[in-house]
DNA sequence: GCCGTTTTCGGCCCGACTGTTTTCAGTCG
C-alpha cells in the first residue's frame, strides 16, 4: 500500500470517529497520523511490517497495531464497523460549510437521511428546521453550499507562481501609497507552499482607511465583497480570493505570524508556548505569570519570547519545526543568491523559445557562472526533435561560444527521451560528445509502478545520463505524478552517481527544499569529475527529510 | 490517540463568527 493510501484509511477512520462523537483529541490524533504517513519520504508499509511505524511521529502503539491490521486483512475492523453505523455518504455532509460531525449525527438519528440528495431535499423542504439548532438559515445555506459543490466541484487551488505575482501587483502598488508603511504578503504564499486557496496581504499605515480604499481601487481587484475601516475582502478578475488586513504596527509581528500559519505550526507554536507559561494570539504574548502581554513589531520577537530560533516561513507546516527550533537544528534555506548555474534549458533548437546566445546571456545576467543547454532529442516528436547532425552543430556553437566567453562555461547538453525500455534515443557516440546528459520520461505514463521504476533505473544504469530530469512527471494542478518507487530511484542514484533534478518549473518537489549539509551545486560545474561526494539531491519537501539529509543520511545511502 | 526540561496520566491553541438562542453551542481558520 503505498503511504497516500494509508493515510486516506487514517483520514477515514477519524471522520467516523469524528461521527460517532468521539473526544476531538482522537479526530485529531488520526489527521495528525495521517498527514505525518502522507509526509513520509519512507515507505509506511514497510516501516508497519518492521513493526517501526512509530517512529513517525504522531504515530504510537495502537495505530502501529491498526496499521498492521489494515496491510494483513485490506481493512481496519473499526471502520468497517462505523461504516455501517454511518452509511452512505454521512461523512460527506461534515464537508457541507457550517454542518460539523455535531448536525450531521442529528440529522441522521432524526430525520435518518444519507445521501447528499436526501439532504438538498429536506433542506429544500424545510424539514430540517424541526431540529433543534437548525432554522431557516441553515436549510437555505444547505441548498446554496450542495449546489455549488455540485456546479464548481472542488474548490479551486491556484498554483504559487500565480498567486506571487497576484501579491506583487497587490503590495507594490501599496507600498507606494503615501499612507503605507508597511506592506507584506502573509498565509500559504509567503510560505512558499506550491499551491494556494487564497492570498493574504497585511499592512501598517497612518490611514487604514485610506490605504483600504487604495487596495479596493487596484486594478488587479475586480470586486471587493466586505470592507471595513481596517481591511478589505476582495476577488481579483481570475478569481483569487484576497484578505487585505491593516493592523498597528506594534502588533505587525504577532498578526504576521499567525496569518502565515500554517494552523498546524500554530498549534505546535501555541501548545510549546502553554508549556512555558504563555499565551500566542494574534494580538500578542499573554505571560500568566505577570499578566503582561507583549505585543510585537516583528516576527523574531515572537519566536524570540518563545525561546525558539526564527522559523523561516517555507519551514512553517507542523512536521517538527518547533522541535527543532528547541534544539537549535533548523535547517538553512538555500536562496536565489545561492544559485550558481542552470542544468536544464531549452532553446529554439526544439520547444524554447530563446535562441541560445539570448539564454547564455540572460544566465550571465542573474549571475551564474555555467549553463546547460538541454534542447529534446532526436524522437521528441511536435516537429521539435532534434536530429544527431543538428546536435553536432550544436556541440560546435557551443564550443565557439565558450572560446569567446570569460569566467562562464557554456555546457553542451540534450534531454533525451527514456524509452519504455529504459534506453535513450541517442547512440552512445553522440552522447559521449555531449557535457551534459539529462535523460527524462515523455511517454508512457501510466505503465505501472514496477515497470516504470525498472525503466527509470535501466536508464540511470546508463553510465552517459548525469540526471534524471522530473522525476515524477508531476504538473502541479494538471497531472498527477507517475507511479513510481521514488526511494527505489535515491537508492539507485547513490549506487550510480546519477543526480535528480529538482524541477522548480514543472514542481516535481516543493522549490524551497535544500540546505547546507546535503551539499550544494559545486562552484564550477566544468570541474564535475569527479562529483563532489554528498552531491545527490534527493526529494525533501519536509522536515523529516530534511534532518536525516542534513545529518547525512540520505547523503551516504 | 499521542506524548512528556512540570506529567507514563491527564493534559492536549486561540479567537471570531454564525445562527440560533434568549446566553451559547457548534463551526471555522
């Protein structure tokens, strides 16, 4: 079973938990559970089977048990049994907006309806104001919030880059406004998290009303539905929701951190922050000792009175980081400023849409000393393939170029196509020419976990591939990732010397992932033989990963 | 159901909003 499954199974079982009207600490515990086996760069089953599950955290005996149950038999007993206490789709109507387990429960013992349709109608029909706590108000907002679900599907998610670029649009233009102080992007965007719901804009100004008109007069706002003296909700034209806050600027560090979030290191902030005597809200640090609460201008001066170190916000999603701000092991981000090249690019030679004296330039511009030229291969297909005579030319430009060029190396490469075989679609003699050989699935998606691993793996035997480029064939919002045994392919990788690409365009892996200790880009890629040892990057969007990478090891597997 | 520089048992974030109530339970972020 792979680990997404068994987190659903988790998620399950605490729904009907959630029903039944156990303590919320249970509920919580099994989401808890889940999102730790969902995180997991481990393999769950396996650890379950080596009777090691509780290693993760939030995972103790009795889920180990559980677990152990639901790999042997396909089921876990309890939910099977819940199941039938709550049928059909009971579970489903706590998605309702405003209908928790609480309603939903007495929805079913009195009126005992299951479906969602049984549910649309009584609230149509106004059967469902004879319970008591629901009245006019709840049936309607029942009808309203099914119909929409069935019109919209899920709600929709808009991919990071888009919701950047929305922000900048936003606090650029307020920033420049005579009242503003200071403006910054806050929630799951300022966290870097690869997609988001909505976006957050918080403020200090001498005007809050000013500077709130300003913000409902952007031209990226196509509607503002609430507005109040400090703050405005609006909705830009492609439908992103925005929450515009302006807050005194003593408090600008409290409301900062609890709107960059996430919930779940807000609770873990909050639980460590009772522990010692305190209290965490937006408006402040309450200490229950003096009474006094501490407001604070920045973020550090939260963390601070904590007695944690300073979280970075990419850091900030309740897989350990409070622990490790204790113990004074968080990791250090690599930033833009640490980048020294690019490994993969494409040019007009196949899809790009540069030639490649403008890439070389742009490269030189940002600061890089080296770029890899990695135009499709020869059976790309779209009229874009690139045939070995053209790549001879190439090989030729490129060596030209480097003659011209001062303290930057222009790397001849290609991205060559894996076959379902696990070749590549260039002879050995070619790519033998080549600096730099990026070998990347294209075709064949869905052949299975197995085969699809076994085919990544022949191409990494292949001692003229240096990458493997997006690893999991992931389109963040538009396809899922290919099934395959991604620790299978960091083992293998160690064996080979084979890197994998971190791909920030399609995001096979979260963009911010990297820190010292797991090794960086060597300084001059032309030196790369041989490898710089701890040079593997390996598939960390989480802090678990993160501390075994930094304490070596991922590094020496 | 998990977990421990207060605890192996008894805790387990914080505040706002909504709709239904006549003072608050349930839900949400």
């Amino acid at each position: 079973m792979r680990n997404a499954e068994i987190a659903a199974a988790l998620d399950e079982l605490g729904d009907l938990y959630e029903l039944d009207g156990a303590v919320v600490y249970r509920v919580v515990a099994y989401r808890q559970a889940a999102q730790s086996v969902r995180d997991s760069p481990r393999s769950v089953e396996q650890l379950v089977r080596d009777g090691r599950a509780t290693e993760l955290p939030n995972v103790g005996k009795t889920l180990q048990e559980k677990l152990s149950v639901l790999l042997e038999t396909g089921e876990i007993p309890q939910t099977v049994k819940l199941r039938e206490k709550f049928p059909g789709e009971l579970v489903r109507f706590m998605t309702i907006p405003g209908l928790g387990p609480k309603t939903a429960r007495k929805i079913h013992e009195e009126l005992g309806l299951t479906t969602l349709a049984e549910l649309r109608e009584a609230a149509a029909g106004e059967r469902l104001r004879s319970i008591s706590g629901l009245g006019p108000k709840a049936e309607q907002n029942i009808v309203a919030a099914l119909d929409r679900m069935n019109d919209e599907g899920p709600r929709e998610r808009f991919l990071l880059s888009a919701v950047l670029a929305i922000g900048e649009q936003i606090a650029e233009p307020l920033r420049a406004h005579p009242a503003a102080h200071r403006v910054e992007i806050a929630g799951s965007a300022r966290r870097m998290a690869d997609t988001c719901k909505d976006l957050d804009v918080i403020a200090t100004a001498d005007d809050a009303t000013a500077l709130t008109a300003a913000f409902g007069e952007l031209e990226v706002i196509a509607e503002v539905r609430s507005s109040g003296e400090a703050g405005a909700r609006g909705v830009t034209h492609n439908g992103l929701a925005v929450d515009f806050r302006v807050v005194e600027p003593d408090q600008f560090g409290n409301v900062l951190q609890h709107l960059t979030g996430s919930a779940r290191h807000n609770v873990d902030l909050r639980e460590h922050a009772v522990r010692r005597g305190l209290h965490v809200s937006e408006y402040g640090v309450e200490d229950d000792e003096s009474g006094a609460t501490h407001r604070c201008a920045t973020e550090h001066e939260v963390y601070e009175l904590l007695g944690l170190d300073y979280v970075e916000p990419e850091l900030r999603e309740g897989r350990g980081e409070i622990r490790a701000a204790i113990e004074h092991r968080l990791p250090e981000l690599v930033t833009i400023d640490d980048l020294r090249g690019d490994l993969h690019c494409h040019t007009t030679l196949s899809d790009g849409r540069s030639t490649l004296e403008q890439m070389v330039e742009a490269a030189r511009e940002r600061g890089y000393s080296y770029l890899a030229v990695t135009d499709h291969s020869s059976s790309f297909g779209f009229g874009e393939d690139v045939q070995p005579a053209d790549l001879e030319r190439r090989i030729e430009e490129v060596a030209a170029l480097n003659e011209k060029l001062k303290g930057f190396r222009v790397l001849a490469g290609s991205e060559v196509n894996i076959g379902t075989d696990g070749s590549v679609d260039y002879d050995a003699g070619v790519l033998k020419r080549l600096d730099w050989v990026v070998a990347s699935v294209h075709s064949s998606f869905r052949m299975g976990r197995d085969r699809m691993t076994k085919r990544v793996m022949t191409a990494m035997e292949n001692p003229l591939v240096d990458v493997i480029g997006h690893p999991t064939g992931r389109k963040l919002l538009r396809r899922a990732p290919y099934d395959l045994d991604i620790e299978q392919i960091v083992a293998k990788a160690s064996d080979t010397g084979t890197m994998i690409e971190i791909d920030g365009h399609r995001v096979d892996h979260r963009p911010v992932i990297i820190l010292t200790g797991t090794g960086r880009l060597a300084d001059d890629l032309a030196r790369q033989s041989p490898r710089p040892a701890g040079m593997i990057f390996v598939e960390v969007g989480d802090l678990v990963a993160l501390g075994a990478a930094a304490s070596g090891a991922l590094a020496t597997r």
